[in-house]
C-alpha cells in the first residue's frame, strides 16, 4: 500500500474518532438536560456501540503509528465498518432505519482505500446484508431481537422490494463510479508522484552542477535583480547568495549595468573587475537568456571565469616568443659585431705601442680602447641574455640561502638606510641552479635599493603556489611602476636609468624561464613593486 492510501486511511480513522466523540458527548448532554425539555434519547445499545467503535478507532491507530499491517488493517476497518453499519440498522428500526444511507458511505470509503474491485465485492456484501435485514423482518425472523414484522407489512411487499432494489442500484453505482474515480486519482498519484521524484532528481542535480562548477554561474530577472549566486561567484566577489539575492547586476558588477547586461546574449566578452581586497580581474563571461514555461522571457543566465591567469599567459606566450625571435637574431648580431671589434681593439693597442704616434694622441687611443672593451662588455651581457648558459639545478633549502644573501646584501653601501626583512620561517625547498638564482636575487635586490633612494624597506616572502611549484617575492616600497611600463619592463634594452642598459630584467627574466619558472612584476595598490619568481619545488 502506497503513502497516499496510509494517510486516507488515518484520515478516515480520525474522521471515525470525531464522530464517535461527538455522539458519545451529545449522549452526555442528554442524560443532564433539563427534565422539562422532551428529547428523545438514543438507545443504549447505540451508545454501546459508539463508544465500541470508539475504542477500536484508538486501538487501531497503535499498528498504524507503527506503520505495520497497513493492508491488513485496511481490510478490518471496512469489515469493522460494515459490521458497525448492519449492526446500527438493526438496533434503530431495520426497514424503519434513517442510517442505510451509511451503507453508500462504506462504499466510497472500501473504493478509496482499497480500490475499485473492493468497492464492488463491498457493495455486493452491503446489497446481501440490507436485503437480508429486510426479508428477515418481513418475515418475522428478526422479531426476537426488538424488530417488528408489522412494521415490514405497512410497508408492503412491493414497495420493500423497490426498496431493496433502489438500494442495490445505488450501492452499485455507488462502487463503480467510486471506483473509476478512485483508479483515476490513484493513476495521477503514482504520476505525480513519479514526476515529483523525477523532479525532485533534476533539482539535485542541477544544485549539484551549479554548486560544483567550476565558474561561476548567476541568474536574474529580466530587469536584472539577482536570484541563483553559486559558490564559485561567492568566492570571486566575496558575498554569499543569501547577501545578493534581489539585488542588481550592476551593484555587483558595475560594467554591466543597464542594457549593456542584456544586450548581444549568447556572446563571449570580457571586463575588468576590481575584488573586495583590490586585486584587478580579467572576467570572462557569457549570458544567455532563458524563458518560462509558456515561452516568455523569465530572465538571464551569466557564465563568468576568472581569466586573469590566462591573459597573463597569454601576454607571457606572446611575449616569450618575441623576445625568443629578437634574442636569436640579436646572438648572431652579437658574435658578428664582436669579431670585428676584437681586431679593432688589437689595432688600437698596436698603434699605442708604436713611436710614431705623439703623446698627444695617446689618449685619444684610450678612449677609444675604454669604449671598445665597454661594448665588448656590453655584448658579452647581451649574449647573456640572448642565449643563458644551461642551468644545472639542484635542490636549495630557501631560508638559510636567503639569509645568506641578506646578509652579503647588508654589507653593500645602497643598502645603509634600506631595511631587508626575511619573512620566510619554515624550510622550503626549491630546485634550480643555484648561482643563476643568486645573480637574479641580487638584481631584483639592488634595483629595490636603487628605487628607495631615501631609504625604505624590502620584504622577502616565499610560498607553496601549488603541491608542485614555489613563489618568491620581493616587495620593496619604493615609488613603484606605471602601468604602462609593467609591460616593457622585461624587453631588452628598455630601461627608465639614466645610465642603465636595459639588460638586467630581461637577463633575470630569460634565467629563471630556462629553469622552468616564471618572473612577474606588479605595482600593489598600497605602493611599491612586487617581483614574484616561481620556481619548481625540490
């Protein structure tokens, strides 16, 4: 028996309760009535007979909180309920009885609880049952019992046979239209319910994709109010669903206000949002539209990544690639160059040495000597850069490497009123090639001296970026970098020193690429600049 027959049947159970407890406190109120009000009292066995039902409706709801015998229980409440009836018929009069009509009643209850074979087979016991009563009283068989035969015969064979047979149409009709009725809600139960668990499945799985992406994913009206936020949207802006619902998109998001939000749906596009903590994003997104179940515009959907890593690749690839181009065209400029300059620089030295010459020239053969071995040296740095020796990697404890290089670094006049604080205070193991590092740390640490003239503080953090992977980073407070330079600050030859060649960055940034990291640069909001190298873990 399914959930929807358990709870008719507790209905009908309660239903059973009331009534008896109404008769039973109507009887009460007769028996003190006032003695000059004529009222006629039931009898008592009538009353015995609710008080009866009365107690088996209890009792009968002790398997049924149990939720055990369920048919079985079903089965005894129509007997129960038809014996109750025949019984009531025959203590009020039989054929004289006001209480057929509960016959009809028996009826729609055995076809909604047990269904529409169960009505008929009721219905025929009810049609065998009030006939029986009948024929017994007409003819004098239930006369012991109170019932009288005179009552039977003023009534008249012909019409107590149409009235047994109005009564067995009735209780047939009766059956089979609520058995048709009760087949029919029982086949829309079992497809509501099977919609109901299809249903309820689809929501879970759809709250399980939304909660599982791993993008963001948010709802709204059609004027724009928030309704569906999911985790990876809480996490990027920084408030929950419950913080955001109702309120619009472009309190949110302030690029996508008005129709700027619904406008070319369907379409990759991208903006750039600032984070509660300040940090700037590159936000991918996309917006569909979605309608109702009547076809009518109900509102859009936004699908949106953090993108930033990947235009920071991007930019990386690009210029890795261009840089890579520049550097082996520029290595083979270089050696050209260079082979020419050395016999230059000899022939100088040879026309020093000669006695033909006069003092007066002499210098100017030095200069010429100085500026040739200044390019000479110029060139050996390019090549540096254009083509990095091999690294030969191997494991470095950091914290007692960057001590180490703390401690050189103190040592140095441009670092007198300049504060290096090493944050790093649990091992941490890197691989790389250890003299290449150190020569990259030195240039990242002298170029923050030589940005904090008047003195200042640098600040030597690393962590785990991944499982696989090590970040370093060198914060300094100096006056930091415009946006416009961040780009270039890493292309040889570009530099904002007077007297600088532009190699040093791009030297350190082509090092640390060929040990498998990478070297970024950022101007934080707070001030300063912020150089991060990641490195593979040891």
């Amino acid at each position: 028996m399914n959930i929807a027959s358990e709870r008719r049947l507790r209905l009908f159970i309660y239903a059973r309760i009331v009534v008896s407890s109404l008769f039973l406190a109507a009887t009460l109120l007769l028996e003190f009535q006032d003695s000059l009000v004529k009222i006629e009292r039931f009898q008592p066995g009538v009353v015995k007979l609710m008080a009866f039902s009365f107690l088996f409706s209890l009792i009968s709801l002790i398997p049924l909180e149990k939720h055990k015998f369920i048919q079985s229980l079903t089965y005894l409440q129509v007997i129960w309920d038809l014996s109750f009836v025949t019984v009531l018929i025959l203590f009020t009069g039989g054929i004289l009885s006001p209480y057929s009509f509960l016959y009809l009643l028996l009826i729609m209850i055995a076809g909604m609880l047990l269904g529409r074979r169960q009505a008929l087979y009721t219905a025929s016991l009810c049609g065998i049952l009030y006939g029986t009563i009948l024929d017994f009283q007409y003819f004098g068989y239930l006369s012991y019992i109170g019932l009288s035969q005179e009552d039977a015969y003023q009534v008249g064979s012909l019409r107590l046979l149409y009235t047994i047979s109005f009564n067995l149409i009735a209780f047939g009709l009766t059956a089979f239209i609520t058995g048709l009725l009760t087949e029919r809600a029982r086949l829309s139960e079992e497809a509501l319910q099977r919609s109901s668990i299809n249903y309820y499945e689809l929501a879970q799985l759809n709250t399980s994709i939304v909660a599982c992406s791993d993008s963001g994913i948010l709802t709204t009206t059609v004027t724009g109010r928030i309704r569906v936020f999911n985790p990876y949207a809480e996490s990027i802006v920084g408030l929950s669903q419950s913080a955001v619902y109702d309120m619009k998109i472009e309190s949110i998001f302030p690029t996508l206000s008005g129709p700027d939000y619904s406008r070319d749906t369907a379409t990759n596009r991208e903006f750039e949002y600032r984070s509660p903590d300040g940090q700037v994003m590159t936000i991918g997104y996309r917006i569909d539209s979605f309608n109702d179940g009547t076809g009518v515009l109900a509102g859009y959907i936004m699908n949106f990544r953090d993108i930033t890593n990947i235009r920071r690749m991007e930019s990386a690839l690009k210029k890795a690639d261009r840089l890579a181009a520049v550097g082996e065209l520029s290595a083979r400029m270089a050696h050209e160059i260079r082979n020419p300059l050395a016999a230059l620089c000899g022939a100088v030295q040879l026309l020093a040495s000669s006695a033909q010459f006069h003092d007066n020239d002499v210098p100017l053969l030095a200069i010429v000597t100085r500026e040739a071995e200044r390019l000479n040296e110029l060139i050996s740095e390019f090549l540096l850069y254009a083509r990095p020796a091999p690294p030969h990697r191997e494991k470095i404890e950091l914290l007692q490497y960057i001590e180490g290089i703390v401690l050189f670094m103190s040592q140095d006049p441009r670092f007198t009123y300049i504060l290096i604080k090493n944050n790093i205070t649990k091992p941490i193991e890197i691989l790389a090639d250890s003299n290449q590092l150190y020569q990259v740390l030195l240039n990242l640490l002298q170029n923050a001296a030589e940005a904090m003239p008047s003195g200042g503080e640098i600040l030597i953090e690393s962590h785990h970026t991944t499982y696989s992977t090590v970040t370093i980073s060198i914060t300094d407070t100096g006056s930091g970098i415009a946006d416009d330079n961040i780009q270039h600050i890493f292309e040889p030859f570009w530099t904002t020193k007077p007297a600088g060649t532009g190699l040093g960055l791009a030297i350190c940034y082509r090092i640390i690429e060929a040990q498998g990291g990478s070297l970024t640069v950022t101007s934080p909001a707070s001030g300063g600049c912020r150089f991060d190298i990641t490195l593979p873990a040891g």
